[in-house]
C-alpha cells in the first residue's frame, strides 16, 4: 500500500468554493450531468490539481490520487490547531465529503515539489460514481449513463484489492519478453509504469545498460532502473507515445500505471461497478 507524508501552508477565507458544474452536457459519444475543472501540466509535474476548500475556510489544491486507498485528506500538522483531530468537510465543486484527516509533519519534502497549499485526497471521494478524465481538456466529468458510449472504447475490468487499491492489466513488451502484470492506477505518479523488484527477477530483465536513477519520494529512497520497452498495451490499446518503464532496486511495491501514460488515454473510471473505459487520445 503506498503510504504518504505531506505539509502545505494554509490561508484562511471566507469565500464559498466556486461551482464549476456543467448541469447537462453532451459530447460526442456520452452524456455527462458535471464537469470539474483542474491544473494539469503535460510537461513537468503532471498532478491533478482541484479547487478545494476545507471546512468552508480553508482553499487547498486538491490532488487527485487514484493510488490512495483510504477516504481521507493528507494535511499539514500545522492545521491541528484549526481543524478537528479526526474529521473535516471537503469541498470540490458541488461536491462535499466529510473525510477523516491525517496530520504529518509541515517540513516534508513533498510540497517543495507540490506547493505548500496543495492536499492529497484519493479515488474514494468519488466512490459510487463514473467519472471521466479528460487529460486533454484537464476535466473530471460525472457520468450517469454509459448506454451510448463509443465502442473506441476498452473495456477493463478494475481488481480492487482488499485495502482497495485499484488494479489493472498491463502488457510490456521489452528486450524480447512479454511481462504481463497487474498493475495500481496512480494519477498522483507523475512517471510512467514502474515495477518491483520482483517482476525485475520474474522476468530475468537485464539490466546492464539500463539508466540508474537516484531519488526520494514519500516512501523515502527511491531507486530504479529505466529501460525503454518495445510497446506497452493496455488492452487492446498501444501506448501512442513510448515511455520509459522502471524498476525499483532494492523494494517489492506493486507495479505503478502513472500519469505519464494515463495521460496519453482518454480515461473513464467506474468507481461504482469497477471497470476502465480508456481510448487514446491525442494532444495538439
């Protein structure tokens, strides 16, 4: 289960969080009855950021992240003083959901990446729900009817592990093998599809001339080898644009699908039946 520590600077207001609702619209292949707007940028950080607003007062980006499992909302310790210890009210839009809270310490090195206003909420705030991510038109839409969707469309079952992680089949084609995994939807992974070590041995993947790279993230080191595969498929569907695939050196998380491939799809998420609808899509 992927675990994060986070902190954001906070400032008070008393304005109401703007309605960015579409009431009824209709595109070419679905009808959707909302439309939330977010920041997203294709080139560097990659994160789906909303507009939200925490207990009527306190404005947060809100980002979006599918690879957290639990319905709450990661803050900064130094909010204990102004919010209650266990739960608080989240708005985004028209949409509201009371979330336990979970406090860390404010000097993380995360929001030097994020901003120090930014809080992470994950895939439950929107549990019961279909919605779509438009990457190219930076929208989550709420969709009630799937009956008229275009057969572009695949069609994948999402497993749904017990702590409720949401998982789905991958195929890599790389050095001559063929890895076949299932692997953890995560808009908050800014890369590409990354692997444990595990599926490194598994698959006896040679990593010799493959670039070594050094970091940190919430789980502390983060070490990995990056090799270029020959085709990632999801489904029946092609990445469009090849994209590095990498494995961690010394840890054995699951597999990880991130925004730097995510975003190349047109992406439906059925949180309440648990399939992926996803068709490529391209950005001009």
């Amino acid at each position: 289960m992927k675990i994060l520590y986070i902190l954001f600077v906070v400032g008070f207001v008393s304005i109401s969080c703007v309605d960015r609702n579409v009431k009824i619209a209709t595109s070419t292949d679905i009808t959707y009855v909302n439309t939330l707007n977010f920041r997203y940028e294709h080139v560097k950080q990659k994160a789906i950021l909303l507009d939200g607003l925490i207990n009527d007062s306190i404005l947060v980006n809100a980002l979006f992240d599918t690879g957290l499992t639990q319905n709450k909302i990661y803050t900064t310790d130094s909010l204990k003083e102004f919010l209650s210890k266990y739960t608080v009210l989240l708005q985004i839009g028209s949409f509201t959901n009371m979330m336990q809270i979970d406090y860390v310490a404010k000097n993380h090195f995360f929001f030097q990446h994020f901003g120090s206003n930014t809080a992470f909420i994950g895939w439950s705030f929107f549990k019961d729900k279909i919605i779509r991510i438009s990457y190219k038109n930076k929208q989550i839409q709420v969709i009630e009817d799937l009956s008229t969707l275009s057969d572009q469309y695949s069609k994948v079952k999402i497993d749904k592990s017990d702590w409720n992680g949401l998982f789905i089949p991958i195929t890599v084609h790389i050095q001559g093998k063929k890895i076949t995994e299932k692997i953890i939807i995560d808009t908050r992974n800014n890369g590409g599809i990354d692997f444990g070590k595990a599926i490194q041995t598994k698959y006896a993947i040679n990593t010799k001339n493959a670039l070594h790279v050094t970091g940190q993230n919430s789980q502390g080191d983060n070490n990995k080898y990056f090799l270029m595969p020959d085709s990632i498929k999801i489904d029946r569907h092609t990445v469009p644009v090849n994209k590095y695939v990498g494995f961690w050196i010394n840890r054995e998380n699951p597999g990880l699908l991130g925004n730097e491939i995510l975003d190349q799809f047109d992406i439906i998420l059925d949180l309440k039946d648990f399939y992926l609808y996803i068709r490529p899509v391209e950005h001009k």
